[in-house]
C-alpha cells in the first residue's frame, strides 16, 4: 500500500499535480530539503506551484518498509534532475519518508533527504 502510495506521490510531483499531492499529506507535513532547508506543507505547495522547484525526473527506489505504531518508514534512493529557481540540480540522496497511517489511508507526514557520501 505505501510503495503505491509512493508512487502516486512521485507521479503528482513530475505531473504537476499539486493538489493531488496536498490532499496526500498531512496538515502538518514537515519535509526537510537535501540543502537543509525546512518547508510545511503551505510553504511547500507555494514553492511547487510557483515554479521555484520543478521536477523534471525523479527515481526513487525503495529499499526498505518499516511499519511502527501509528506509521510507515520508507527508506530510499531519491534520484532526481530538478530545476531550482531556474537552475538544474542534479540530486542523488538517501531519503526517509514517514506516512501516518490515517484508518485505512497513509498520509504524507514527514520526508528527509540527504546527500549521499562521494
């Protein structure tokens, strides 16, 4: 259920579906930024619908699937050209996701990408 969940997820982002995403996460998404930075939910959508990030390609293969509690872990690659402000960055980061589970829904809580070590 997570990996479609996920890739769903993936899907809005290269669509440009914003509010198909939105409606996929929790009010309270924290989703920290390969660079450091920090956006909500608000402040991400703004920066999506903007322009200021466009997602030109994303590969993100899971690597492992950890339910606890209330929620699920999901460890991946994220692989992605993106256009930041106009320039392409090239990403190729470890990344966490966290999805509360809502009943019989997920809800995008919490997304964290790091770099990976050259």
């Amino acid at each position: 259920m997570v990996r479609e969940a996920e890739k769903k997820r993936i899907g809005y982002m290269i669509a440009g579906q914003f509010e198909k995403f939105a409606a996929m996460c929790s009010p309270s998404l924290r989703y920290v930024h390969s660079g450091g930075s920090v956006d909500g939910l608000s402040s991400f959508m703004e920066k999506v619908q903007s322009g200021l990030y466009d997602y030109q390609r994303i590969d993100y293969p899971i690597y492992e699937v950890r339910v606890l509690g209330g929620c699920v872990l999901v460890f991946a690659e994220f692989n992605a050209d993106v256009l930041v402000g106009g320039q392409l960055k090239k990403l190729d980061n470890h990344a966490v996701s966290v999805w509360e589970i809502d009943g019989e829904d997920l809800k995008f809580a919490f997304y964290q990408a790091t770099p990976k070590a050259k």
